[in-house]
C-alpha cells in the first residue's frame, strides 16, 4: 500500500512540476482547471494500471521498493514505523477536513440566512473575509457599501456556479493522503489560485465588468482574517497575483502543445513504476494424453482410439477440446509431424473400426455459437461446461495461461476460483515458491492469504534459523507479535527453538532478550525459562543480583537469589 502512495507522489510531483513550467502563465484557465483535476485523478489511477511486459521498463529499476523493504527484518521495522507514521498524518489531515465541515455547518446553523434565488447568503458577524462553499455564501455585509457588496456576491456566485467547490474538495483528499509531499502541497494551492483567476476572468469577460473598478474592489475588500482552508475565498493572499494574470495578454493557441506534454510523462512513469502482465506463450498439445491414443496413419492427421479406461460417452467431448485446441495452437513437430489443420484422407485404419464402439476420426467442428471457448488455453481437466462457467466468473484468457506458465496447468475450475476467490494471482504463487519453503502446495498458500502472511514474512521466519517453521506455528508467532527480528533476538540470547507459545508467553510478561542477557552477562548461563518467570514475577533484575553479589552473597544457582514462597 504504502508503495503505491509513493508512486502516486511522483505522479503528482511530475504533475505539480509540469503544471508551474509549462502551464501556470497560460489564460487558459478552464483548460488549466481540467489540466489540474486530472493530475490528481491520475495520480492515484495510473499506478493500478498493469501494463504488458513489452511495454514496461520496470527491469531497469535496480530493486522494487516492497522487495527490499522486506529484504532484511531491519528494513522490515524500518518500513513498519514509516508505515505508522504515514497513516497518523492521514488521519490528522483527515480530522482537520471533517472540522471544516462542522465549522461551516456550525455557521450555517449560527448566523441568520438569506435566500437569493438557487443561492444561500449567510450574514456572518466580525471582521471576517467573504466566502463561498457549495451553494453558500459567508459575508459580513456590514463591512462594505451597496456597491462592493454587490460586487462580492457577482464574484461567489461565480465561483458557485462554476462548482469550483468540488476542486477544492479534492485537492484537500489529496493533500490528505499526500501530506508529506512538498509537490502535493503546491498542487493544491495552484488549485485554489486558478480558480480565483479563472473566476476573475469570467467576471470580466461575462458580466463585462470595468477592470478597474473590479481591481480597486479586491484592494477593498482585503481582510485579515483568513477563511477555511477548503472554501472560495475573496481574501487577497494571492491578490498580486491576480493582478498581473487580470492584466496579461492573451495565450495565443500555439501554446496548446503544452498541454499535451502530460501524456508521454505519464505513460514514462508507468512504464518504470508499474506492475507488469505477464506475456505468457501459448499452450501447444505436445504430447497426448495417457487415456487417450493418438495414432496417425500416412499422409493423415491424428486419430483419436479409446482405451479402456475412457467411458465411451467422454469421448465426444475429448474430440470437441482437442478440434478447439487446434484452431490456436501451432504443430510441435518433434510430436506430432502432422498439422491438426490438415484434412484428413480416408484411411485403412478408419475403415477397419467400427464407427460407434472404436476409432473416431477427428473432424472438422463448427466454432460454438455465442461462446468464446477457443480464447481458453488448453487445459484436460477442464470441460466445456467448466470453461463456460469460468468465462462467467470473471476468468480471463491471461488467468488461466498465467497459471499455467508457472507449472499449473491442471487445475480445476473449482480450485482456479477459488484462487481468484482470495486474490492468488500467478505472481502471488510465485512469490511463496520462490523463497523455497518446504511447503509449496496450493492448499498451505491460501491458508498462509487467509492469515495475511506473505512471502517476505516466511522468508524473515526462514533467514532466523528456526527449525520448527509450520505454517501452524508462523501463523502463532505472527498472532503473537513475535516478529522476525524479535524471534532471532530470543535464539541469540541462547533460547534457540522453543515452542512458538513459549516464545509468545516470555513476551507477555516483558521477559526481553535485554533482560535475559543481563544475567548472562553475570555469569549465569542456562537459566532456564521457569527461573525467568520466578525472577520477573519477584521483579528480580541484574542489579539486584550485582549488589549482593557485590556484599559477599555468591552464589552459582540463579535459584538462589529467588526468595522462598512461605
């Protein structure tokens, strides 16, 4: 997760960089309005668009952020603490958006309102600047003449009528989930300085307003007080600014190429940050089935005989998989010499057989009507019927070939659901197969997804040394918040191998490492793991220990420090 916020910041970095070089002195405003909207909405898209291999330059990149984050159980706390610390500032940016709603909902209810056709005009009190959110308007209107205010609300109804709201909405959900991003930060405020200009613009040129007087109005209406972070401010923080767009010339449309220079950008990124589609090759049939006989007479194609134990009613549908299969898959001539495209002469062989106990020649089939069952690879175990039913679900052609290029290619359709059921993509499989666990079934690597134990995990599990690593007893430890880097902290300290409880239960009541070695470094060795328990429930330490040791009390039991329950 964390590396996909990541790869949403440098889409928006990218986004931010882009929009203050190329873009930002440009009058088009509403094409600026668009240009911003979709870098935020890009941002956080693009990264879950996986891309074929041929197209990714994802290779070039030295190592994936979650490959090495999980790499070594340092980095892994590392990661987990950044992790921490990410979603603490998502959750405090997120409390301040919430808080500005309930202000702006508290006015609402608080100040008395006046209704001005589609519009709501709250009459605030004190020395507050003017502003809009939604279909409301907050003023103060004892602060200004008839002439100014009038002029402020042409402005917020402006920005109201254009919804310049929802722009600001989702540059606050996007500084939420980006807050620790410089280039997110100055997104957002181009978001909120291209909407005033924009509104400045339309006033102009809408309303044909005298371009003095409205600038003469802004230097007015200037207030100190500052409005909600998340509202269409009249306020004059960026009022220089605006001058200078109010007074520039127009963009000429030869600038338009600017606005293109996006695309190639993005696609650049997502070729370097983003997941690849396997390219699997196509299925060939290269050698024939055990229940089934393919022979092949001179100058003809494969002949399909039943064994005895193939039930005579199976065989129909073999002959419809296998004339399927032949539609896609080219001829593999070391098996079979003969294309399965070939049409068939009359043979010897065929006439000798009956036609309904024996050999059925392969024939020609029609494509199956308003089905797609030729997109599916090959597959024995798979009927029509489960090929049809897979289609339904969801199976895509590249789900069942990524299976099968990494070795399974005989499953179900009951078992290929259920995989798709928990998100077991052929990548997932892979990644649980590479780090060489002893125990590389199907069944182990979903009851490892159900406990959210991943690859790296084991692998951490694995690098400590620990003998007794059953999924069973990974799964205890990692319930039981023993860690990698803690559980390989116990084993050095000389508690190699124990019971995941055991280990589980000395971290319960706080006997750490740390408090072990401090003993050991005492000259106490082999202290067994009851004496621990009697030290920590008397709340015995080392220094305890040392000072009577220090008074002449010697002793090389450990047990003899503990006083006597009477």
């Amino acid at each position: 997760m964390i590396t996909y916020f990541l790869q949403a910041g440098v889409i928006l970095t990218a986004g931010a960089i882009l929009y203050r070089y190329f873009l930002y002195k440009e009058t088009f405003y509403q094409l600026n309005r668009f240009v911003l909207l979709i870098s935020i909405i890009a941002a956080f898209t693009l990264p879950l668009i996986p891309l074929p291999e041929t197209l990714s330059l994802k290779n070039l990149v030295s190592r994936p952020f979650n490959t090495w984050v999980n790499g070594s159980s340092e980095l892994m706390i590392i990661y987990q603490w950044l992790s921490a610390i990410y979603w603490g500032g998502v959750i405090i940016f997120l409390l301040n958006t919430f808080i500005q709603f309930g202000t702006l909902i508290y006015q609402r209810l608080k100040y008395p309102v006046i209704r001005d056709k589609e519009y709501s005009i709250v009459e605030l009190t004190g020395n507050k600047a003017p502003f809009s959110f939604g279909k409301t308007i907050f003023i103060n209107p004892a602060l200004y003449d008839w002439e100014t205010y009038e002029m402020i609300l042409l402005h917020e109804k402006e920005h109201i009528r254009q919804r310049h709201s929802f722009d600001l909405v989702l540059a606050e959900c996007m500084l939420a989930l980006q807050w620790w991003n410089p280039f997110a930060w100055k997104l957002y405020r181009s978001v909120a300085v291209n909407i005033e200009f924009l509104t400045d613009d339309t006033v102009l040129q809408k309303h044909k307003v005298n371009k003095s007087d409205y600038q003469f109005n802004l230097l007015q209406v200037a207030a100190p007080n500052s409005t909600l972070q998340m509202a269409n401010a009249y306020n004059q923080s960026v009022l220089k600014k605006r001058m200078i767009m109010m007074n520039r010339q127009r963009s000429n449309t030869h600038v338009f190429w600017k606005y293109f220079i996006y695309i190639p950008i993005w696609f650049l990124l997502m070729a370097f940050m983003n997941e690849v589609i396997p390219q699997v090759k196509p299925i060939l049939i290269s050698k024939p089935s055990s229940d089934v006989n393919i022979s092949k007479t001179e100058g003809s194609k494969p002949i399909i005989t039943q064994n005895d134990s193939i039930p005579q009613k199976q065989l129909p549908l073999i002959q419809k998989q296998l004339s399927v299969n032949r539609q896609t898959a080219k001829p593999v001539e070391a098996e079979i010499e003969s294309p399965l495209t070939e049409e068939p002469p009359v043979s010897k062989e065929i006439k000798e057989v009956k036609p309904d106990t024996s050999h059925t020649p392969v024939q020609e089939t029609k494509p199956i009507e308003k089905k797609t069952i030729t997109e599916f690879p090959v597959n024995q175990r798979l009927s029509i019927t489960d090929l049809d039913r897979l289609k339904k679900a969801g199976v895509t052609l590249p789900v069942i070939q990524s299976y099968s290029a990494i070795g399974l290619s005989d499953l179900s359709a009951d078992e290929i659901l259920l995989l798709r059921k928990n998100d077991i993509s052929a990548p997932v499989i892979k990644s649980y197969w590479d780090i060489n666990y002893y125990d590389r079934s199907l069944k182990t690597i979903l009851f490892f997804r159900k406990n959210n134990i991943t690859a790296p995990v084991i692998d951490s599990y694995i690098k400590t040394g620990y003998q007794f690593l059953s999924p069973e007893n990974i799964v205890e430890l990692r319930k039981g918040k023993i860690i990698a880097p803690v559980l390989q902290d116990y084993m050095q300290a000389g508690y190699a191998n124990l019971a995941p409880s055991v280990y589980i239960e000395l971290k319960k009541e706080n006997i750490t490492p740390v408090y072990i070695r401090s003993f050991q470094q005492l000259g106490f060795k082999d202290i067994s793991v009851e004496t621990l328990k009697k030290l920590k429930k008397q709340k015995i330490t080392s220094v305890n220990i040392q000072t009577l040791m220090q008074n002449g009390y010697v002793h090389d039991n450990l047990e003899a420090y503990i006083p006597k329950n009477k």
